[in-house]
C-alpha cells in the first residue's frame, strides 16, 4: 500500500512509523536525519502535501528559511529532495564537471529541468552510495552567499 495511503492527511505519522514503513532501508534514514540535524542544528518539520511531486506526509529540514531537503517514505527506500537553486548552479556544475558526485546523480542532475527556481533533485535512496552526494549538496546550498 502506497504511503499517502496508509497515512492520510488526517494520520500522521509517528518517527516509528516512518522507520517501519521505510524498512531495511531505516539505517540509511537515520544516518541522514541525524547527520542533517547535528550538522546544521535544526529539528525536522513533518508536513502534509497533496499537490507536491511526492503527496502524502513527507519530513522538512530548513536553515534560516533555506530548505536543505525534504525526505519523503517510500517501501523499502526514500527520496531526498534537494534544490539546487540559481545560486548553487554554478558550484555544483564544478562539481558534477569534476567528477566530485556520483554517476547516479550526475545522471539526474542532467535530466532534471532547469527552471527560475532551479533543478528539483528527486534522488532516490536506496542504498548509501548517495549520502556523502546529499551532505554536499546541502553544504553547497546553506554555503552559496551569491
């Protein structure tokens, strides 16, 4: 059963319930979550979405306003979303160029659209081949003063 199934926007999900939902997958969620709230001090902010890419509860993390990502539960995996909005652009360019990122998301980075409020990286976490890409985007967007 898909998420926005099982927990409507009148359920909302517990921490252990997204933990439960996500499965052998859970470790690689905590490991994010916890490095995302040491690294950049912030709690986590548990929303409800029906129009979004993703519907359903998914989980915010914001910096002075900035979103960092958002974390949305899947069966047996989740999704980061993180912008790389038009200040980052270039820095990550570098990075993608210089081979700093993985092929994975090198690859969606360009097939994601560019538009006037940047490229919408739906990253699908499956496995932790992608964490250390997800840490530096974040760092790059909390980091980009342009």
């Amino acid at each position: 059963m898909k998420w926005n199934e099982i927990f409507n926007a009148e359920h909302i999900p517990s921490d252990e319930d997204i933990r439960e939902y996500l499965g052998d997958i859970r470790s690689i969620w905590d490991e994010l979550t916890a490095y995302i709230e040491k690294a950049y001090q912030v709690e986590p902010q548990v929303a409800y979405r029906e129009c979004a890419a993703q519907p359903g509860w998914n989980v915010k993390y914001k910096k002075s306003n900035k979103s960092l990502c958002t974390l949305y539960p899947m069966a047996g995996y989740f999704i980061a979303l993180v912008v790389v909005g038009p200040k980052e652009e270039e820095e990550v360019k570098i990075g993608m160029d210089s081979g700093l990122f993985n092929t994975y998301i090198k690859e969606l980075y360009d097939k994601t659209a560019y538009s006037a409020l940047g490229r919408w990286l739906m990253i699908e976490v499956k496995d932790k081949a992608v964490l250390n890409d997800i840490k530096h985007l974040m760092s790059i967007r909390v980091g980009s003063k342009k």
